[in-house]
C-alpha cells in the first residue's frame, strides 16, 4: 500500500507542480487580462486586444454619449450646416417646425401673408399688391383672443 500512495505521489505532485507554473505563468502574463481603466479615446483605444475596458470606464464613455451628442440649439442655417456629430434635441426640432409652418402657410419669413404674434396681427404687403388693399385703412380686424382673429376687407375702396 505505502509503495501505491508513493507512486501516486511521485506522479501527480510533478503534475500539480507543472499546472501551478503553467497558471502562474499566465496569471503573471496578465491572463485572463489586465483591466484599464483608461478613459474611451478614438486613437489609444482603436487596434488594442490584449487589456479590456473597466466597467467605471464604459460607464464613462456610455453617459458621454447622451450629453455630447444631442444640442438643443435653435436652428439657423450657419450653425447647423454641416454639422453632422451631433444631432438636434426635440425640443430644437419642434420649434424649426413651428417656424417652418408659419413661414410656409402664412409666408412670413419674406413679409408676405399674416401671422398673430402676440396679440398683434400683422397684415403683409401682398394685399396691397396683388389685391389694391390698404390694410391700415381697408381692413377691420376683431382679436378674439391671441390665437384667433376675425379680419373684414373693405372691397368698395374706389
């Protein structure tokens, strides 16, 4: 029996010892890998395979993403053109729309068409040009409220 447990002993110690080194050899290599936390940047991130990301620097880079990404600046035609790393918050798009709306039913952006403006309304020149109406002088405007007004054209105006 002493003579069995040696042998074993004999064979598995140096197995043991081979798969120790092996494992330490590895672990003292880096495997299963080093961990970086290391912030995401395009050029010392791009190309490495051998140290994986901490999940801090994920984290980082995931919330990063939501804020440097999205702009609620109001649109004009210098800022936003050719912008194409960002993209317009609702809040931005909504209000073009509003604008574009306006400007296409009431013609507004050229002077043309009318459009209440706080409480105000504002007749264009086009009644004068295409129609021969004075707005100041032809015209009978009733505000109901800031939304809705009721406007009366003065056609007898020889």
């Amino acid at each position: 029996m002493k003579t069995k447990h040696l042998l074993i002993l004999l064979l598995v110690i140096p197995l043991l010892l081979i798969a120790g080194y092996a494992y330490t050899e590895r672990w003292d290599s880096g495997w299963p890998g080093p961990i970086s936390d290391t912030a995401y940047d395009e050029s010392t991130w791009n190309g490495v395979t051998d140290i994986g990301a901490s999940k801090n620097a994920l984290r980082d880079k995931i919330e990063s993403i939501g804020t440097a990404t999205i702009s609620d600046t109001a649109y004009d035609g210098t800022s936003w053109n050719g912008v194409t790393t960002i993209g317009a918050s609702k809040n931005a798009i909504r209000d073009q729309f509003e604008i574009v709306c306006l400007e296409s039913v009431f013609g507004t952006s050229i002077g043309t068409g009318m459009l209440l403006d706080t409480g105000a309304l504002k007749v264009s020149a086009i009644l004068q040009k295409y129609h021969a109406i004075d707005p100041s002088a032809n015209m009978q405007i009733f505000l109901a409220n800031a939304t809705f007004a009721l406007m009366r054209a003065d056609l007898d105006h020889d």
